[in-house]
C-alpha cells in the first residue's frame, strides 16, 4: 500500500449506536454504518503526526448482520470492513470520485482480501 514500516493506525470496534453517533457527528447521517475512516494525513493538521494513517471504526453488530446476511463468518467481515477502511485512508475511494475509483477500489479489495485467505489470515486464530 506504499506506507512505511512506522505507519501507524487506530482500530475502534463499536456497536451500533456509537457508531450511529459518531456518523451523526461527524458526517451528518442519523444512522449506524459499518466502517467509517478518519484521515490523520488530511487537512490543516495532517503534519502533526506523519506517521499515523488514521482511525477505522468499525460496528460489530452491522459487521454481524452484513455477515449472517452474505453466508460469511463475522470475523471474515470485520477484516474486510478493516481492510475497507485502510484503503479509504490511503486514498481510495468509492463513494465521491466516481465509477472508475470505486471500481480501482472494488479491484484492490478482492486482490488483497484474495491474498488474506491465501495466507490464512481470515479467521481469529489467524489459522
């Protein structure tokens, strides 16, 4: 991903009403999410800490029920929703730069979640 080996991250798993709070707050949508990135690299302040990425917030009980409702384990869903996040910190997008970003992101997701269950990664024992 084209970060230093002293990338630093901050990993919160919530439930849906911190969740639903912070979207209120800081987005300005009144309802639970599954993953929300904030950028430490972005904006005035962005120098203060070159080497921390950012924050990923994670809600388990959305992780939970997007889990139960695709076939898949909620941990598997967790680390997707985490590597969702770390990618929108490191600059992709799906939301606002259009098709061909959402879908540069889309490509970059299945490669590296790809790579996760090649390596074993995707379970808690990490097995």
């Amino acid at each position: 991903m084209g970060c230093s080996d002293e990338t630093e991250l901050s990993v919160s798993i919530v439930g849906d009403l911190a969740i639903r709070r912070i979207n209120r707050d800081y987005l300005a949508k009144d309802r639970p999410t599954n993953v929300i990135s904030f950028s430490l690299q972005e904006g005035d302040f962005s120098g203060i800490t070159p080497h921390a990425l950012g924050d990923v917030i994670i809600s388990a009980d959305t992780a939970l029920r997007e889990a139960e409702q695709g076939g898949q384990e909620h941990f598997e869903r967790l680390a997707f929703l985490l590597m969702h996040g770390i990618l929108h910190l490191c600059g992709y997008d799906h939301e606002r730069s259009g098709e061909a970003e959402a879908e540069k992101m889309h490509k970059k997701e299945k490669e590296l979640f790809r790579i996760l269950k090649k390596e074993g990664l995707l379970s808690p024992s990490g097995s």
